[in-house]
C-alpha cells in the first residue's frame, strides 16, 4: 500500500512494479497505469488530503484499490460516455471502466471513496 499526493509518475512506478512482478503482459500494464494515473488525478483535483493505493495478485487476477476523501454522488458515474463535445472534465472515469474488466465504487458516509 502506497499514500499519493503529488506524485503521480512514482505512484505509476509502484504500480508497474507489482504488475510485472505479477506477470501481468505490458499491453495491460500501459492500461492499468492510465487508469491510476486517472484515479490518481481524481484525488488531486476533487479532494485537499492525501489518497491511498493498493494493488495486489491472485492466482487469477490483480486487483487495484484506490481511496481517498472523495465523495461520488453518482453510484453510476463513469459507466456511460460523456458526450465528446461537453466542456470540462468528466471522462476519466469513463476510461477506467473502459481499460479495467470490473470497477466497483463506493462511497462510505464520511465521504471515503473506494474505486
């Protein structure tokens, strides 16, 4: 496990690290560093405290768990895509559901959330 603020290239190295060392092939490796780099970015722009991430292998899958103060008002955020055209952000989500087979959020009641 890893706190982040800041340092978002030396969260993306921790996670390649455990990645590789878990045999994960490098074309899912490239997808899996954009999308922490996404949630990562999340935490920065949408809360003032730190985030942590974990990422850890079974026998049959790595599992990634970013958390930070955040809170996701939207249980369904990020499951469609936002339209190409609207200004402003909104889309990073939309990218980690896409580059991750399974994403699950959560939202606890002091505002702590789990993607």
């Amino acid at each position: 496990m890893r706190t982040y603020r800041e340092d978002e290239a030396a969260l993306r190295a921790f996670a390649a690290e455990i990645a590789r060392r878990a045999g994960l092939e490098e074309p899912r490796i490239r997808d899996l560093l954009l999308a922490v780099g996404e949630l990562a970015g999340n935490t920065l722009v949408h809360t003032s405290g730190p985030g942590t991430f974990a990422l850890w292998a079974t026998d049959d899958e790595i599992i990634c768990q970013i958390q930070d103060s955040g809170w996701i008002k939207d249980p369904q955020a990020g499951t469609t895509c936002p339209d190409p055209a609207a200004p402003g952000g909104g889309r990073g989500l939309w990218v980690v559901h896409q580059l991750f087979d399974r994403v699950e959020m959560h939202t606890g009641q002091i505002g702590r959330a789990h993607v």
